[in-house]
C-alpha cells in the first residue's frame, strides 16, 4: 500500500502541484493568523497599545475565533480541492481496479498520498509563515506603529497548520475515492463520471437531516448569541459556534443549492450558443462545480465579514472615542485599523486558494470535455467560441462565489461586532451594519480579474488540441 503511494507521488507527482500549493497557502494562513494573535495580544498589554481593561478579555475570544476560522478553512479548502483532483483520476482508478487492485489497497494508497501532500506543504507553509511574520513584526517595529518589546513567538499552536494540513488532505483523499472505488471493477468503468445534478428532495436522507440541523441550528444559536450580546460581550461565545455550524452546513448542501445560482447566473452571460454550452457545462457536474466555487465563497465571506466588523465598530465607537482623551482615542483607532488590515491580508490567502481551485475545477473540466470540445471544433467552432465558452463558465462560477460571499459576510460580520460591542452602555443597543462601498467595488473588479486570469490555462489548453485528435480521446 505505502509502495503504491510512493509510486503514485513519484510517477504523477506533477498533479499534486496544486494540492501541494493549496495546502502550503492555507498552511501560511493559520500559521500568520496564530502569529498576529500572539504580536496584537503582546503589544496591547506589554507594549499598552491599548489602555482599556476588557481588550485582554477580548483577544482571549478573538485567539478562538482566529484559530478555528484558520483550521476551518484549511480543512475545507484542502478537502475540496483534493476532491477535484481525484475526481481527475478516476480513469486511471478504475483501470487499477480492472487489473486486480482492491478497493481497500487503493483508498489506502490514496490517504498515504494526501498525507504526504499535507505534510509536505504544511510543513513549508509553516516554516513560511513564520519568516513573513518576523519580517512584518520587525518593519512594523521600525515603523513606529509597534513598540520594540520582546515577543515569544512560538506557540504548541503551530503544530496545528501541519496537523491540520495532513489530517484534511488525508480525509479529503479517502473521502473523495469512496464512490468511484466501493463499487465492482465493471462498475468503476463508467463510474468515471461524477453524478448530475440533483434536486434538495433527492438528498440522502440523513445528508438532508444533517444540513438542516447544522444549518437550522447554527442560525438559532447564532441569534441567541446575538440576544446575548445585546447584554453581555460573552454573547460572541454563542455566537461564534453558530456561525460556525450554520456556515457548516451551508457547505455540506452547497452542491445541492449551489447549481441553481449558477442556473441563474448564466443568465448574465447571454445566450448565443458559447453561453448556453457554458451554463449546460457548470450544471452537468454540480458536485465539481460546487467545490470551486465554495472556495471562493469562503474567502469572499471572510473578507466582507472582518471588513464590515471592523467599520461598524470604528463608526458606533467614533462618538465615544471623540469623547475621550485625545491621545487614547488615536491609539485605540490605529489599532483597530491596524488589526483589520492585518486581517485583510491574512484572509487574502483564502482567495488565492480559492482561485487555485477555481483554475484547477476549469481545468479538469476541460480535461474530461476533450473528445467533446474537439467534436464542437469539428462542427465549426472556432478558437475563439471556445475561449468564450470557458470564459462565461469561469463568470458563473465567480458570480456566485463573489454575490455569495458578500452577502453571507455582511451577514455574519454585522452579527459579530453586534454581539461584541452591542452591550456597551456607549453604544445603545441594534445598529445597522457599515458597508464600505470600496469593499464590493473590490469584489466586483476581483470578480472579474479571476474570472479572466481562472480561464485563461484551460482555455489555452482546449484549443491547443486539433480536433481530429480530441475526437480520438477514448
């Protein structure tokens, strides 16, 4: 079995180039996002960044919700980009299965190979991250904006990013070769495809609970959290898990809801004949599709939501601050403005890894449409209609990802800060979130940078072959 592996990575090992990459890209995320946690906690009580008495308490809930976010999306980036990939190799698993190999011995080679994937790039993300944050500690000290005191950077927390890394590529691999390997070999042959699309009622019943209660539930406890924190800032305590669990479950139904935003989406494209290939494309494999876009939608949705937080706290404390001592006042703003933009950036590593899946799902498409791309080219289409196509595929995908996104992290954001700061008797209670304008101006121009970068690979790919040859694809 560990042969097998072995063989695999040292044969094909160009195709874990990405895998490797996006678990070195989330790697780098969770290590910054435990880094900027021990720096900010420091210099708010060594370096008195920060005067006021509940911001140990604070950064005590934000160290959670940093970490957890961090091995969230780890987990769930990692996971949906091996799934793409495996559904890649489908072919050659079923060919292995034909000649004698048992599912048994192939899942296990499968885990071996995502295990090694996740520590490898986990362990170069780590190793990564912590020489980026040593950089910006030390330009931030030169800076002026942090005081010079010393900090003990490393924490038992960054044995996370690499346990995480091997723990999810490992899950993602076993779980992404269930349906195409717990089948007989004849099976497997025309297993090589993944399932079209499926309606919510069509659901498994017990995905179908689960959804709902994760969802359903997640909600509930997020509003009670909220309720809370009309009270208390220990309402984020409650809040969080539910955000968490309702996020959760927003996730396992993506591939069941997710098609019927692209189905509108296509909408958006036109509908000469290029357009209409390219939305009957996006829907025909849901299930690929729906890990694309996901990817996105989780970086969109971090970005939008630490972005409104951060400005709805500084427009409800504006007032209170202009109230206090002048010089407090103008160290608590730098802070918070300094925290959000270091969050900014850190969660910026979520849409790379997110367009690394949306470029890999393209791909793949791509991949296993070429006997169908070289019969259009055969019935006159030309180059260009076929760039198009894949283009307008790529724009459905980062339609939804992007619109998606935004709205769950206004949502999300909006319910955060409420719950944080709501209780504060400066405050007073329900306020309505602040959305900066320039953050969907900055969604919309990323949109469609993506969309243009994300289809440019497979597009060269799909005319770079004649179509006498793709017709000749088996």
């Amino acid at each position: 079995m560990i042969a097998l592996a072995l063989r695999e990575l040292w044969h094909g090992g160009r195709q874990h180039t990405s895998s490797v990459l996006v678990a070195f890209i989330t790697s780098v995320f969770a290590t910054m996002m435990i880094e900027m946690d021990i720096v900010l906690r420091v210099q708010s009580i060594g370096g008195q960044f920060i005067q006021h008495g509940y911001v140990v308490a604070l950064l005590d809930v934000l160290d959670l919700l940093f970490f957890f976010i961090a091995v969230f999306v780890a987990c769930i980036v990692t996971a949906n980009t091996f799934g793409i990939i495996m559904a890649g190799r489908a072919k050659h698993i079923a060919l292995m299965r034909l000649l004698g190999a048992s599912a048994s011995t192939l899942r296990g080679a499968i885990a071996i190979e995502g295990a090694v994937v996740g520590f490898v790039g986990g362990v170069l993300g780590l190793i990564v991250g912590l020489l980026v944050t040593q950089i910006a500690y030390g330009a931030l000290v030169s800076s002026g904006t942090f005081v010079n005191v010393s900090i003990d950077t490393l924490s038992p927390l960054l044995v996370a990013p690499v346990l995480v890394g091997v723990v999810s590529t490992t899950g993602a691999a076993w779980f992404g070769s269930r349906k195409i390997l717990n089948v007989s070999p004849i099976e497997a042959t025309g297993a090589t495809q993944e399932p079209k699309a499926v309606t919510a009622s069509e659901m498994p019943r017990r995905l179908r609970t689960l959804v709902i209660v994760a969802f359903v539930g997640g909600i509930v406890l997020l509003v009670a959290g909220v309720a809370v924190g009309l009270k208390s800032p220990l309402g984020l305590l409650i809040a969080a898990p539910g955000g968490a669990l309702s996020f959760v479950g927003f996730v396992l139904g993506s591939s069941f809801f997710i098609p019927a935003m692209l189905k509108a989406a296509g909408h958006l494209t036109g509908r000469s004949t290029p357009s209409v290939l390219a939305s009957a494309n996006a829907l025909r494999y849901p299930a690929r599709s729906s890990r694309s876009t996901i990817g996105l939608i989780i970086g969109v949705t971090l970005v939008t939501m630490f972005t409104v937080a951060g400005q709805s706290f500084l427009a409800e404390s504006g007032p209170v601050a202009a109230a206090a001592d002048p010089a407090e006042a103008a160290g608590d703003q730098a802070f918070l403005q300094l925290t959000t933009g270091i969050l900014a950036v850190l969660i910026g590593f979520s849409l790379v890894v997110a367009a690394i899946g949306l470029v890999n799902s393209l791909t793949l498409s791509v991949i296993q449409r070429r006997r169908e791309i070289g019969l259009l080219r055969a019935l006159g289409f030309t180059k260009g209609q076929v760039r198009t196509m894949i283009l307008a595929e790529s724009i459905q995908l980062t339609v939804v990802g992007g619109a998606t996104g935004l709205v769950l992290g206004v949502f999300y954001g909006w319910a955060g800060v409420l719950t944080a700061i709501a209780s504060d008797h400066h405050i007073g209670g329900i306020f309505l979130p602040t959305i900066p304008p320039w953050i969907i101006i900055s969604i919309i121009a990323g949109a469609v940078i993506l969309a243009i970068v994300a289809s440019a690979v497979p597009a060269r790919s799909a005319v770079r072959v004649s179509p006498v040859r793709a017709l000749a694809i088996e």
